[in-house]
C-alpha cells in the first residue's frame, strides 16, 4: 500500500515539473458602493389641496387711469392741487350757491368742481388732459354729485364759459392775464376767484388766506365810465360824468356853473352808490343798478325820498 502511494507521489511531483507556469490571475476590481438612496419620512397628514383657480376672463379689464402726480406737466402749467380748506375759502369768498353756475378753468382732479357740486351749484371743470377728465368724473360719482358737476376737455383759451356766474382759477399771471379781458366782458357781478396770483393792476376785491395760501377774489364791474344824464323823480337832472378803472369809479356832477365832486362813490358789480351835495348845501345820495346804457335806483335828499334813472349821453 505504501509502495503505489510512492509511485503515486513521484508521478504528481513529475507531472508538476513537467507543466508550464501560468500567470497569477489578477485581483478582480471591486465595484464602488453607492450610497443608499434615502427615503422621505412618511407623511403624518395628506397634502394640502389647493382651490382650483379662478377662470381668468377673455377680454382685458379696463385700466382707470391714476391719478395725477404733484408736478406733473400740463399744457400750459404744472398741476398742483389746492389744499381743501383754500378751495373751500374760495366757493366761501364767491358766495357759491344753488343758483350759480361755476366754470373751474385747468379742474385738475375736480376736487373744487366736486367741492362746488356739494354746495349744489352747476359746476363745470375744462381741463385739457383727456386722463384727468376721466379721473374727476369717477370721483365726482364716488362723491354723489356726477349730476351736478361736469367735466369737459379742452383748452381754456377755446372755451365758451360766458354763462357762469363764477370762475375760479390756478393759473400763471401771464395766463390769467390773458384771460383777463374775457373776464372784464362777463356779466356784471361774475365772481373770478384766483388761488395764489393775480391780476397785475386789477387789484383784488378781497384777499384770504387759508392752509398758507392765499386767494383773490375780484367782481366783475359794471361797465359806467362816460357821461350820464341822471333824472331825479320829483326834482332836477343833472349831468355826472365818471371815469372808471375796474371797480374804481371817480366823477364829477354839474351844478350850473358849478362842478362839483362825487363823494364816496363806490361799484360793485352793477350795483352803483354816489352822493354829493347841491349849491343849497344839500346832501343827495343816490343807489342804484347799472343795465347797459341805462342807470335807475332810489336817492334821499334830506327827508325826501324817490326813484332816478340815467342815461348814456
């Protein structure tokens, strides 16, 4: 048994020898590991569910234009608003009511407009930006006077205003200089109210002030300058001639041979008042309305009382 383990032993080793070497197989390459992938923790409670949105519409809304910007550029001037209590001064200085008609020349935002509206006067704002208009027209309804208040565009230049019995202003003084001769044709008794400028040499009637600004008011006058022949009711006629510069009236009556002053003369709008005293030293005060050519009204001489009118010479 020993001897074929021996054989058996030296056959292998020469099976050994006999047999080329062969390379050693190369380590294989370990692949890389990857990072497990992390899971979310589990929700403790379902998602939020969001409305569905609202179906937009088809056609875009309108766009309301905004409002106007302090400084922003005009035709012929910025816009700056006035301060609510220097309009309220101004419809307050012109006696605004019911049975006026106010003209705002350059409305702006329509706030006087509005103002004016809620005092129930017929009120009118031009204003020559188109976006403006529309402004002042929904504020004019938001205030519950888009029945009364009216809003125009166009230039102030082109602009018929010759029925209001107001018209109010912010203008430049170049500006309302060229205004000014319009303004001196209206009725008689128009009230013209100018928030900050004037009328170069028509000085103001009364001037206020109210928020730190100030606002003139002028009335218009009565056209009276020239000679009259006044007729007194009961008594003589007598000529008086006046001259006039605005609402500033001096004259002089004739007495025979004899011209003697007016006293305290005074004009507002076509309400006229003079007096002056006789040759016998009597005192005659006379008051009156100016109609286009023609003067009538009440005089007092001493205790008597009586009706005169007047007429163009």
């Amino acid at each position: 048994m020993s001897r074929l383990l021996a054989v058996a032993s030296g056959v292998i080793s020469a099976v050994l020898v006999a047999a080329p070497a062969t390379p050693a197989a190369a380590p294989q390459q370990q692949p890389l590991l990857q990072p497990p992938l992390l899971q979310p923790p589990p929700l403790l409670r379902p998602p939020l569910q969001l409305p569905p949105l609202p179906q937009l519409p088809t056609a875009p809304l309108p766009v309301e234009p905004s409002g106007p910007q302090e400084g922003q550029a005009g035709k012929d001037v910025i816009w700056l608003p006035t301060p609510e209590a220097l309009v309220e001064r101004m419809l307050a200085m012109a006696q605004v009511g019911p049975r006026d008609v106010l003209y705002d020349l350059g409305s702006g935002d329509g706030r006087l407009v509005i103002a004016a509206a809620r005092r129930a006067a017929r009120s009118v704002g031009v204003e020559f930006n188109p976006d403006l208009v529309t402004v002042s027209e929904r504020r004019a309804r938001e205030n519950g006077v888009a029945g009364k208040a009216r809003f125009v565009q166009g230039d102030i230049f082109e602009t018929d205003f010759s029925e209001a019995t107001v018209v109010t202003l912010y203008l430049l003084p170049s500006l309302n200089l060229r205004l000014r001769p319009t303004l001196l044709r209206m009725k008689p008794g128009t009230r013209v109210v100018s928030h900050a400028f004037g009328m170069e040499d028509w000085a103001p009637d009364e001037s206020s002030r109210a928020a730190g600004r100030t606002a003139h008011l002028w009335i218009v006058p009565a056209p009276v300058g020239g000679s009259w022949r006044v007729a007194l009711e009961g008594g003589p006629s007598f000529d008086v001639t006046l001259v006039q510069r605005y609402q500033e009236i001096e004259g002089t009556v004739a007495l025979g041979p004899v011209e003697a002053g007016l006293r305290e003369p005074s004009l507002r709008g076509d309400a006229i008042r003079f007096g002056f005293v006789d040759g016998n030293g009597a005192w005659h005060e006379l008051a009156g309305t100016v109609s286009g050519g023609a003067m009538s009204g009440s005089y007092v001489v001493g205790s008597r009382k009586g009706t005169w009118t007047a007429a163009r010479r």
